[in-house]
C-alpha cells in the first residue's frame, strides 16, 4: 500500500478519473504518463505550495504507517476491497507505460552508444595530433631563439654604424658652418644665430684641438661683424617695437653687454613714444607765448576720437616696449619706472590740455566714455608703472569735477536768464485790455525751470557714477565725488548762489551799479526763497542723497536746515527790501506835496488832494500785487465803525470828546507837552520793523513808512488854519481808506493823530474845520 499511488484517505478508484479510464478498457482518453507523473510526485512549485500532509500519497510527507492507520480506522472492510483492486489496476498501467516508453527509445539509445564510441577513437586521434603539435612549436621556439640572437647582434651593429654615422654628419655640419653663417648673417640672421647657437657649445667643448678652434675662430669673427652691423642698425634706424626688440635679443644671443643694449632700448623706445607724443600734440592748439588770453580755436576731433589715438598708439606702444623690455632684462626696472613714468605723465599733460578744450558743456555721455576707455586701457600700463595709477585717477577726478564746475555755472547763467526773462516780461508794455502774464504765472515758470534744469544735470552727472564705467569703481567716485563735488560743490553751491544773488537786489543795487531792481521782481524772488525754504531745498537734497549716496565714513555735508535758513533769511530780506521799496515810493509822493505846497497862504480847502487819492491807488495796486503771492495773514478785530471815525487835530488826551464834531477848546493849551503826555501812554510804533509772510503785514510795513515820512514832513511846515484843515481833510480822507490794509487799525489811527498833533503844533492859527464839513468833502472826492 504504500508503494502504491493513491488519492488519499476517503477516496475510492471511482475519485480517480485516470484509474477509472484505465479499468473501463474502453470510450475515454487516457494521458499516458499521467501515472507517471503521478508516482514521481508534484513539481517544485505545488508541493511548496500544498501544506505537508502524511496521508497524501503523492506528497513528499507521505508517512506509511499514518495512512495505513487511518485507512483501517475510517474505511470499512468492502472499501478496502474495492481500493485494492483500484491499486492493482494502477500498478498494471504503469507496467505497461514503462514497456512503451522503453520500445519507443531502444533506437535512440543504441544509436548513442555508437556515437559515443567513435566519439573516443576520434579523441585518441586529436591526442596524437596534439602531442606532435607540440614537438613542432618546441622546435620553432628554438629557431626563434636563434634568429632573435642574430637580429639582436645585427642591430648591434647597425647602432654603431648610425653612430658613426652621425658623428660624421655633425662633424661635417661643424665644418660647414662657418660658409652658412656667412651666407645668412646677411639676409637671415636669426637663422645665423640659431646655427652659431647650436656649434657654439661642441665647438667649445673641444676647442683644445687644432681643427675645432679654426672653426670657433672663424664663426667667432663673422659673429662679430653681425653684432657690428646690429649695432649700427639700432642706433641709426627707427626701429618699429618688434623690429626694436628683436634686434635687442640678437645683440642679447651674441653675448653682448646688457647694460649698453638696455640704455639703447630705452632711447630708440624713448624716440619712438616721442614720435607718437608729438603726434598727439600736434593736434591741440599751440600755446600763446604772449600770455594774452584768446579763445582757442576748436579741436579738430572729438575727445573720444584723441583719447583712442592716444589709447592705441602711444598707451600700446609704450606696453608693448615695455613688455619687451622686461622680458629681455628680466626684473631690471631702475631704468624703466622712471623712462615709463616721464612719458605717461607728458600724456597725462597732453590729455589735461585736450579735455581743457572741453570748454562747453557738449555731449556728458562721449566726455564719460572717453574717460571710461582711458582708464580701461591705462590698465595694462599701471601693471608696469603701479606709481601712475594716482595720477590717472587724480586725472579722471580733475574732469569730473571740471565738468560739474562747468554745470554749476550752466546752472547759474541760466537762472541770470530765467531773471532776465520775468524782468523782461514785468517791464513788457500792456495793450489796453491784454494783460501779461500774472506773478503767480512768472513765479511758477521760474521754478519749474529751475528745478527741472537742476534735475537735467543731475542726470547728467550721474553719468559719471554708473555701474557699467570703469572709474566709477575708484573710491574717490564712490564717496567725495558723491558728496565734495555733486552735493556740495553743485547743489549745496547752487542754492547759496541763488539766494546770495536773490538778495544783492536788496543789498545796495546801487552801490554796485547795477539799476534797482522792480518791487515785483523783489517780492516774486521773496516768494522764490521762501519755497526753497519750505520744500524744494528738502527735495533737491533728497533727490540728490538718492543719486549719489554718500558714505557713512565720508566728509561732512551742510545739513538741510542751514540751507533752509539761508533761504528764509534772503526771502526776509527782499520782503523787507520791498516794503522799504514800496514805502519809499508812497512816502516820495508825500514829502514831494508837502514840500512843494504852500502851507500858509492856501486857501479853504474844497476837496482832497490828488496826492492822497494816488496814494488810495497805489496802496491798493500793492494788495493786489501782493496777495498773488502770499496769503492775507492775520488782523486785529476792528471796531465796528472804523471808516467813520473822526480825524482831529488834538490828542485824545486834550479832547476827551474828539469824535464829537462840535467840540471847540475853551481856552489855549500847550500842545506840545500834552502830545508828548499821549505818547507816553501810546503803543511805541516801531516803524522799520521785519515784516510776516504775509499780505497784511507787508501792507502795514508799508503804510507805516508812507505815514511816518508824511508826519516827519508836516513837522518841518509852518502852518496857517486853511493849511490845518487841509491836513485834517487829507488825513481823514486816509483814515477812511488805509484801515482795511493793516493788520490793526490802531496804528493807521495813531499815525494820523501824530500827523493831525503835529500840524496843530505847527499851525499859526490852530482852528479845525467842523468834522461834518470834512466827512463832506471826503464823500464827495
């Protein structure tokens, strides 16, 4: 049972399709090798999958005595027959598949052993073979040894012959070269040298023999007459650098003295770069020997066109002899600093003469490229001459500033001009019914101007600082040129210029020659520099901080408040210039009616006088004029009848009733004592005092001016009584209008009462006019 296949515990012949196939004997297809496959067990795969199991016959666990067990345990006796008759009927099939399978291949197994006999005959033959084989390759070995021998001993031998060989040839070369250095010192000498260079050493070495110093004798004296002939050439030729050097290094090889060839090199070098210098020079003007001063004429090319000229021709020929120079005398540069330097700082001179020349402003943009090329180029002659780079530095530095020089007096011709303009057009004549351009108008085409021409140059110069120019690397462009020369030397410089000049209209034209300036121009350039002062100082300075950014290490700057004080103490300067100016031209008009009137014998007045409506007009063109420009300000509060207030001649310390019109002295008083009494107990009235930005106050400046020259006028008239109430008409004419222009009508007011006091005091006949008669008249004109 245990050798027998079987399906297993439970499992009859009936479970089996194949044992059934094959007990049927008849209808179903039977896998011959089925049971074969079967009793040799499941691939590698199934059993690794299938769980180990004792009782399955066809597994590899199968364990005889467990299937046995349990097959008489759990199967009853007539199952047990029936399996055995199944396991009878399996081991007759595999009988038979095992005969078929061995008929089927009887051939095939025959024919093998055949094959594998002659295979063995065939093998023994191939031994044989290979045992000859290898007798024949012991054989050829030896030859090979043999014939190597003799092609070593016949190498051997053809050394030596090449040797001899050669030694012929170098000495039939030796022989020879006397005849070929005669025949290519003349034409080829560096050919000549190369030759005398390669015999020079053997014909040394065996100079002791009588043959080989015959030869060294003769080469020796050729050499000779081709240094002679070099020598000649160098000093008597104008050598190109190349032709230059290559001369030198001849004269070097024939074992010339160093010390003569350096100072030769130098001097045709020196002739050569002198050449170039006067080429250069020769295209500036020459300089006047008289010291007169005349306006050069123009160069005849730009600075960019002389500064690559100058670049190619003299900046790489001196580099190129300079280069040679070191590569022929070594590290010898006690000669050559000083030659290098001597020469670079004529160019240096000549440059400085070009860019002097530059006398516009012309194109910023060709001044910077052509300093950028300078600088770029220059660096191959500062790796030779490290002490120049100060000097090219110091060079580009003194054109920078030159230029924003130039800037700085552009900017200040052009302000002259814009003022020339606003004078031209405050002077301009109007049609009738065409008005000119107003002062706010002029103010704001001044400013625009400007400032928008201080911005152009400013872009200008920071041409000067771009990132893609080589010198803007130097320190100086980084720090001082930022601050010293922009901020300072520029700006800074620019805006004390314009608030010096704003305020020599008010410091004395007179004194310099110049004609006064108009009272519009003075108050239009008060307004000019309070701006400054207010915002466009900060926005110019921030503006300028913003391009040019200064280094926190660097020189100090002027602060922008001191800026904004010089500004607000010029724009305090004119303002009060004009009010002086102003007031002096209402009070002229005063003392010329006061002085040129007779006080004494003129008649009752009927109206007021012309003068004091001309002054009414001009007082109120002046508001005008004013208020375009700066704002009303501030007022006292005035009394509710300010216009109507009475103008009398007495104080109110001697009338206590001085509005009432019908009041009348009882007796005769001393009026003078009693007007000094009132000005002990009066406001001081400080006369020429400085005056507020604005409206108001510049009127009251000016109305205390024209007031108090008409007070001290009417001091030094002796009066009659018509004369009196002349005054009395004409001030309260005043009164009637001046109020509403000053910032407190108390001083309007007081001024009168000292004019009204003193003409009483100075008036023959004291008696005033009723003041309903003088309200009259003063209506009526």
């Amino acid at each position: 049972a245990a050798a027998t296949p079987g399906s297993g515990a439970g499992s009859g012949a009936a479970g089996s399709p194949e044992a059934t196939g094959g007990s049927s004997g008849g209808g179903g297809w039977r896998r011959p090798h089925g049971p074969l496959q079967r009793y040799y067990g499941p691939s590698t795969a199934e059993a690794a999958e299938a769980p180990p199991d004792p009782t399955d016959i066809n597994g590899p666990h199968f364990d005889p005595e467990v299937f046995m067990t349990k097959v008489r345990s759990e199967c009853p006796l007539g199952q047990l027959l029936a399996r055995e008759a199944a396991l009878s009927r399996e081991i007759r099939a595999l009988d038979s598949d095992m005969q078929t399978l061995l008929y089927e291949n009887y051939n095939k197994f025959i024919s093998a052993t055949d094959t594998i006999r002659k295979m063995k005959v065939d093998f023994r033959h191939m031994e044989a073979e290979m045992d000859d084989l290898a007798a024949n390759m012991a054989a050829i070995s030896a030859s090979s040894a043999r014939v190597s021998a003799a092609l070593q001993d016949r190498h051997r031998r053809g050394a030596q012959l090449a040797g001899v060989q050669a030694l012929l040839r170098k000495l039939q070369a030796l022989v020879e070269v006397p005849g070929r250095l005669r025949r290519w010192a003349g034409t080829e000498p560096a050919r000549a040298l190369r030759c005398h260079a390669r015999a020079r050493a053997v014909l040394r070495h065996y100079r002791h023999l009588p043959s080989f110093r015959a030869i060294e004798d003769e080469s020796h004296a050729i050499m000779a007459e081709l240094a002679q002939r070099l020598r000649t050439r160098l000093r008597c030729e104008t050598l190109d650098p190349k032709e230059l050097t290559e001369c030198v290094e001849m004269l070097l090889q024939l074992e010339e003295p160093a010390e003569e060839l350096s100072e030769e090199f130098l001097s045709q070098a020196g002739a050569r770069l002198e050449a170039e210098l006067a080429a250069l020079e020769a295209e500036l003007p020459a300089a006047d020997p008289s010291g007169t001063a005349t306006t050069p004429p123009p160069p005849a090319s730009d600075i960019l066109d002389f500064v690559d000229r100058g670049s190619s021709a003299f900046v790489g020929t001196l580099c190129q002899l300079a280069g040679s120079y070191r590569a022929l005398f070594g590290g010898d540069s006690e000669r050559l600093e000083p030659f290098a330097a001597a020469l670079a700082a004529r160019y240096f001179a000549l440059l400085e003469r070009r860019l002097a020349l530059e006398r516009g402003l012309g194109d910023t943009s060709l001044l910077v490229r052509a300093l950028d090329r300078f600088h770029r180029r220059l660096r191959a002659l500062l790796e030779l001459l490290p002490a120049g780079a100060d000097a090219a530095a110091a060079l580009v530095a003194r054109a920078a500033r030159e230029r924003v020089d130039r800037y700085l007096r552009a900017l200040q011709t052009f302000f002259l001009g814009c003022l020339g303009d606003v004078r031209q057009a405050l002077a301009a004549p109007r049609p009738p019914g065409k008005e000119g351009p107003g002062l706010p108008d002029l103010l704001a085409t001044l400013a625009a101007s400007v400032l928008g021409q201080l911005k152009a140059v400013l872009a200008y110069v920071q041409l000067f600082t771009a990132r893609d120019v080589a010198f803007a690397s130097l320190p100086y462009f980084k720090g001082e040129f930022c601050v010293t020369a922009v901020r300072e030397g520029l700006v800074v410089a620019f805006v004390r210029w314009l608030c010096r000049t704003a305020r020599g209209f008010a410091d004395g034209p007179a004194e310099r020659g110049a004609p006064a300036a108009p009272p519009a121009l003075l108050l239009l350039l008060a307004r000019l520099c309070l701006d400054y002062e207010n915002s466009t100082i900060s926005y110019i300075l921030t503006l300028t901080d913003e391009q040019f950014p200064p280094q926190d290490s660097g020189p100090a700057v002027t602060p922008g408040p001191a800026l904004c004080a010089e500004a607000r103490a010029a724009a305090q300067r004119l303002l009060d210039h004009y009010v002086q100016v102003q007031g002096a031209a209402v009070a002229q008009m005063l003392r010329k009616s006061v002085e040129t009137r007779d006080w004494l014998g003129t008649v009752e007045p009927r109206n007021v006088r012309a003068v004091m409506k001309r002054v009414v007009e001009d007082i109120t063109a002046i508001d005008v004029q004013v208020g375009q420009l700066f704002e009303e300000g501030v007022r006292r509060a005035q009394s509710s009848d300010s216009s109507r207030r009475a103008f009398s001649v007495y104080s109110s310390s001697r009338a206590p009733g001085r509005y009432a019109p019908s009041y009348t002295p009882s007796a005769p008083m001393d009026t003078h004592l009693l007007s000094n009494i009132q000005k002990l107990f009066s406001e001081r009235i400080d006369i020429f005092s400085p005056v507020e930005f604005n409206k108001v106050s510049v009127l009251t400046g000016i109305i205390k001016i024209s007031l108090k020259t008409l007070l001290e006028c009417v001091r030094l008239r002796t009066l009659g009584r018509f004369g009196l109430q002349q005054v009395q008409v004409d001030g309260h004419y005043l009164q009637l209008y001046l109020w509403r222009f000053a910032s407190d009508e108390r001083v309007v007011q007081g001024l009168l009462d000292e004019v009204a006091a003193s003409a009483a005091h100075r008036c023959l006949d004291p008696v005033p006019m009723e003041h309903s008669v003088v309200e009259l008249i003063c209506e009526r004109g």
